[in-house]
C-alpha cells in the first residue's frame, strides 16, 4: 500500500478547481519576485552585449541602431526593471488564469500560410523558438520536475512544457514585450531578441528550483524520481543507426538479398539447393554465445550455419598470419575461393549472397587509394573472421554501429595517420598489426572481441590527442594573438571609414586617419577589454579633431573651438608618442593643421547662400564617392567561391595534403581554428611541425591544388553502396 499521504487514493480529490488554481496563483508572485532580484545583473549582460555590438559590428547602421539601445537602456535602467517585471508578473497571472483550460496540441501535419508574413515576423519567430527550446534543454529536470508537480495538482499528469504555465516561452515572450515597450525604435526590437542567448538571458535555473520547492512545502510530490526517470524514458528520443532510416532502398535491397523467399528464386548457383539435407550438421546463431541472432528484426528470424564450414573457415582463420608473413602482401580472392572450396551442401543461397557481398565490400577497401598497401594488408587477413561475423549476424550489414564494421572502418580512417616511408616502425602500426593478429587467433564467436579492440584503438588516438593538444599550446596563443590585432585592426579601418564617409573630413586629415589614427585604434581596440576608457579616449579624440576643422558660424562655437584646442593638442601627441611617429611628416601634419584653424578662426561669420549651397554641394558628393569606392573594393576584395566555402567549414582534426616544393606531399591534421576562423593551426599526428597559416592563404592552398582534403568518411558504408549498384550473382 502506497503511504505517501499525496499519492494516496483518499487525496486524489483533494484539490478543487479553486484550490488547484489558488496554489498555481500562489507561484506567480515567488516567480515574479525572483525575477526582479535578477534584473539588474541582466540589465548589465544585456548593456554589455549592445555595447559590444556597436563596438564590434561591421554595418554602421547596426552599430548606430545598437549605440542608442546601449544609451538607452544604461540611462533609463530602472525604468527597465519596472517594465520586464510587470510583465512577467502580467504573463504568468495569464498563464495560471487559463491553465485548466486543456491546450491541444499543435498538429506538425497543418500547413500553415506563410503569404502575408513578413521576414522580420518570420526570423522574430524562428528566434524566439530558438531561446526558447535551449532554455528548455539547460532546464529539463526542474522543467520536468514542475511539469509533473503541476499535473499532479490538475490531475491530469503528466503535463508537456507547452501546457506548464512556467515554461521559459512565458519569461521570454513577457521580457519581448518589456523591451519593446521600452524602445519605441522598432530597429532595435530584432537586435535585441538576437543577442536574447540563455547566457545573457534571466538565468531561470533558480526561479524553477524554488517554484519547485515551494509545492514540496505544500506536501506536492516531495519524492518524484520514479516520476521523473519515467518521463525521461518517455521524452528520450530513439536513435537508430539502422540503414532503413538513412537509405530506405539500400536497405531494401539487402533486405531482399538475405531473405529465405527471395533467395528460393536467387539466380546463384546450385549448391546451396541440397540445403535441406544437411540439418544434422547445422546450429543456429542463436545457441552461439555472443551472437547477435534476433537482432535483424524483420529480416530473419534464425541464421543457420553448417558447423563443418564454420570449422572450416576457423582452420584458415588460425593458418593466415603465417600465410601473411610468408606472402607479405594481400590476397583479394580468398571469399570467393571459399565458394569453391567449401564443403558440398554447406552453404545456402543466403550464405552465397553473403560471401559475394563481403568480398566486393573488400574489393572497394583494396581500390581504396588513400589507405595504403600496408594497412590494406592488414584488413586482408580480417576478410575470413568478418565472415564468420556476416554469417552469425546481418546486423553487419544493416547496422553502422556493428562491432566488426567499426573495427574496419577504424582501421582505414586510421591508415591516414600513418607516414608513409616509416609506416611499420610507427606505434600506431605496429598496434594494428596486434589488433589484427589478435582478432585471428581469438575470435570464434563472441562478436564482443571487435568492440574490445576497437576501444583500445580509440584509447591510443585519444591520448595522442591530448598531448598534441598539449604541443601546440604555444602555437595557439601566438595565433590568438594575430587574429586579436587583425580584428582590432578592421575594428579601427571601419571607426575611421564611417567618419571619412561623411565627406566632411579634410583631405590632409583623411590621409593622417588613414596612416597613424588607424595605428592607434587598433592599439585601444587589442587592449579594450584591459582598459575600456583607452578606445573612448581614442575615438573622442579623433572625433574632436574632425570637429575642430570644420566651420564654425557663430562666436560661440569659435570660442568653443579656442578652449577645446590646448587639451586636445596634449591628447593627440600623446597617442602618437605612442605609437613613435617622429617623422618629418608629423611636423608638417601640424603645420597645416595650426593654419587651417587660424583660417577658420578667421573666416567670416556667416557665409553666402551661395556659399553655403556650395560648402553642401562638396560635402555630399565627398561622401558618395566614399561610400561608392568603399562598396566597389569590399566587392573585389571578396570573391566567394569553392574554396572560401571549404575552408569556413572545415574542422578540427580533418586531414590535409600540402604540396612541397620537390613534389613530395606532406598530410598535417587541423589541429585548430581560431574563433573568427582567420587563422589555422595544422600539425602532425603528434603535435610537432606545427604551423599557422591565415584563412586567406589556406583558400590560396586549396584554390592553387597545392592543398588536398583527406577523404576520411566511412569506407564500409561507401562500400556497400558501390557493392549493391549490380545485383548479386
């Protein structure tokens, strides 16, 4: 008898529609208040990402849109927190209010009219689904904890997260609507909800954790793990490697091969037609122990196998090191000789389809010309225990997770390690040949072996992993070090080419921007996150001196103009003390920058019309041909093609070729990719001779051919493709 007084039969009806929805009202204002406590800690992460944004972006007028949101919301924070926390406490009171009301679910079958719907409402909503499934993934026990918690109470449980009246949807839809309730200016609406990651986000861990605790106070499932692990079982999804759900007509083809109908009417030849006179000589794979019988559900029931052809292909299974030593080579024939050789009335139709596939599955690994000659060796003498396993268990050729499939697929992907010229005295090789030598002499019937030795495998490659990892630790840190300037320096050429746009910059003064400003830009751009006041300082000064060469049409700004030059002056030397310029230019950039303020101190208080139109006319038309000119070299400078595409999406621990200058080529792993992906580490298998190399010179490699990637996919899967293109005969 079940003594949780909760659980119990006598409480079922205890809660009422007024009490299920009191205790549920009970939860908003725990919530609502929780929120609050974080708004000011989200308040900065979110200051700091508009920041960050305006600093950063390369399109001026996201930077300017995201310059004012930062303005914006550092000025008017409190006015912030009051928004966001009234509505959240709005839309969990909503959410509670109508939770008896059963949600039915959407059907994923319904089309839906996407005609009238613009892009911003369509990426407005493809956003807010993103945030709000990873918030639901990082929350799932304390989701599935209040979802259970909550059905109990409904008496409906269990309850899905749509239906949970807490569920991240609510917070994020409310804070949405908070913001753009704060900004009128619909451009940052869309800026915001993209930088809205579960990182910057109202951190809701805590919030459902306590939401949970306070229905535990109330005596509400205090103990849900058999609950909980129940649901988890439920929401698991299936994973299948089965070859049904990736190539439907593969597997259908294979399914025909290996089924006892379809192989009455094989046109093979007729040996196996005497199959029914030897039932005294066979056993199943299902008496075998380790034999995955039963596993190939829908295809075969039992697998029989004749015990003197098993004993057969053990004798040569046991006899081929010795055979290997002496030949030191590889025999691509022995699968179809047993076709020959086996014993009369030993093999089926099945077992005939079976031997021919394996052995043109093994004919692709041989014309395979990236696993070289010695590996191919190797994999040769596994051609009779995969057998023996293909006979046991068909899963072999319907399953890519199959122990003995993973144990050839390995083995190549493996061979691409290894250097050619020194190939047998590398360790990698030398473990292989035990691996194999292993698999001959033990293997009988527990398919569990080829798991074992694939782990040791892995267990070798993964500590050279970690200490190439270890060796190149160096060769990263300068590589960070490169791609931080880079980007400081494209920071600061797009600070000085959104002012030069304007057309309102002195030509003497552009070229000063575009030589020494940029040098100082990009100097407080590396350090800004050291010294934050040493980019404002920078960017302040810059835009003080564009404004001290422009014209001046009252007293006033004149006078400006006078008391802002001397610490302006200081300001300046001081960044190009800095930065060391000494030269002779500098002498004469501030020559003519001490007669063009005269002049403008000089210049008549008002102009013309004429004048004035004249002063407009020359302004807009500087800043045209900027942007047009700025536009046109952007275009040159980014010709996408093949290549760019390749290299953005190459990662880490793909194989490359490098062509060498005597014609040899030399294979290096991508031991690493910077985070803006300019630039690339590559090594050997061990982490030595590493070298960097820049996006844009990579892209070079590979456009000129002098740069290949290693093909490195499954060699199994590709096989049986190519294998079952004829039909079996």
């Amino acid at each position: 008898m079940d003594t949780n007084p909760i659980q119990s039969a006598s409480k079922k009806s205890e809660f009422s529609n007024s009490s299920r929805l009191l205790i549920l009202q009970s939860l908003v204002p725990i919530a609502t208040n929780l929120v609050s406590s974080q708004l000011e800690a989200f308040s900065a992460r979110l200051t700091e990402a508009l920041f960050k944004l305006a600093d950063q972006t390369l399109r001026p007028e996201e930077a300017s849109h995201s310059f004012q949101a930062f303005q914006l919301l550092k000025r008017n924070n409190t006015t912030f927190y009051r928004l966001v926390a009234g509505q959240v406490n709005a839309a969990l009171a909503k959410e509670v209010s109508t939770v008896n009301i059963k949600k039915k679910p959407k059907k994923g079958s319904e089309k839906q009219d996407f005609s009238l719907v613009t892009f911003e409402e369509m990426e407005n909503k493809v956003l807010l689904g993103n945030l709000s499934q990873a918030l639901e993934v990082s929350n799932a026990e304390q989701l599935v904890a209040l979802n259970i918690r909550i059905g109990h109470v409904l008496r409906r449980t269990p309850i899905s997260v749509a239906q949970n009246p807490f569920r991240p949807e609510v917070f994020i839809q409310a804070v949405y609507q908070a913001w753009m309730e704060f900004d009128t200016m619909t451009e940052s609406h869309l800026l915001v909800l993209r930088l809205l990651q579960p990182d910057i986000f109202l951190q809701l861990t805590p919030i459902l954790q306590e939401l949970n605790n306070a229905m535990i106070e109330r005596g509400i499932l205090p103990d849900i793990t058999e609950a909980y692990r129940d649901s988890q079982r439920k929401n698991e999804p299936a994973r299948s490697d089965d070859i049904a759900d990736k190539d439907p007509f593969l597997h259908s083809k294979l399914k025909n091969m290996f089924s006892p109908s379809a192989a009455a009417n094989s046109p093979l030849t007729p040996r196996a037609q005497g199959g029914n006179q030897r039932a005294d000589q066979e056993w199943t794979a299902g008496s075998l122990p380790g034999a995955a019988a039963g596993n190939a559900q829908g295809r075969q029931d039992t697998v029989t196998i004749d015990r003197q052809f098993f004993d057969y292909l053990t004798s040569i299974q046991r006899a081929a090191p010795v055979m290997a030593a002496a030949a030191r080579g590889f025999d691509t024939a022995p699968l179809r000789q047993l076709s020959v050789q086996a014993p009369t009335d030993a093999l089926t139709h099945i077992d005939q389809n079976t031997i021919e596939l394996l052995a043109r599955i093994f004919d692709f690994v041989f014309n395979d010309p990236a696993i070289p000659g010695d590996i191919k060796s190797l994999i040769s003498q596994l051609q009779i225990p995969t057998l023996k396993v293909a006979l046991l268990d068909k899963d072999f050729f319907f399953k890519e997770s199959h122990p003995a499939r993973v144990l050839i697929d390995t083995l190549a992907k493996s061979s691409i390690l290894l250097n050619a010229d020194t190939a047998t005295e590398d360790p990698l090789y030398q473990l292989i040949e035990g691996i194999v030598e292993r698999v001959q002499q033990e293997f009988d019937q527990q398919i569990d072996l080829f798991s074992d030795v694939v782990s040791d495998l892995e267990s070798f490659l993964k500590d050279e992993e970690q200490k190439s990892e270890e060796a190149i630790s160096k060769p990263v840190e300068e590589a960070l070090q490169q791609e931080k300037m880079r980007l400081a320096r494209e920071f600061a050429e797009n600070d000085v080419a959104l002012r030069v746009e304007t057309g309102e910059v002195a030509g003497f003064l552009e070229s000063f921007l575009l030589n020494q400003w940029i040098r100082i830009l990009t100097i407080a751009h590396s350090v800004k996150d050291q010294k934050p006041h040493a980019l404002e300082n920078a960017l302040k000064t810059m835009d003080d001196l564009i404004w001290s060469l422009k014209p001046k049409n009252s007293a006033e700004e004149r006078k400006e103009l006078v008391s802002k030059l001397p610490a302006m002056l200081t300001l300046l030397n001081a960044w190009l003390n800095a930065i060391k310029w000494d030269e002779p230019e500098r002498v004469i950039f501030f020559s003519k920058l001490a007669e063009r303020h005269a002049a403008i101190a000089r210049a008549p208080l008002e102009f013309s019309p004429r004048r004035q139109l004249e002063i407009a006319v020359n302004i807009a038309q500087r800043a045209s041909e900027r942007r047009l000119s700025r536009h046109a070299q952007e275009q040159l400078d980014k010709p996408v093609d093949e290549w760019m595409e390749l290299v953005e999406t190459l990662e880490r621990g793909v194989w490359v070729d490098f062509a060498r200058s005597n014609g040899s080529t030399a294979r290096f792993k991508l031991a690493w990719v910077s985070p803006k992906r300019t630039r690339y580490i590559f090594t050997n298998r061990q982490g030595h001779d590493a070298f960097s190399i820049s996006g844009d010179q990579l892209v070079n490699k590979f456009r000129e051919a002098n740069a290949v990637q290693v093909v490195a996919d499954s060699v199994v899967d590709r096989a049986l493709v190519a294998a079952l293109q004829d039909p079996v005969e």
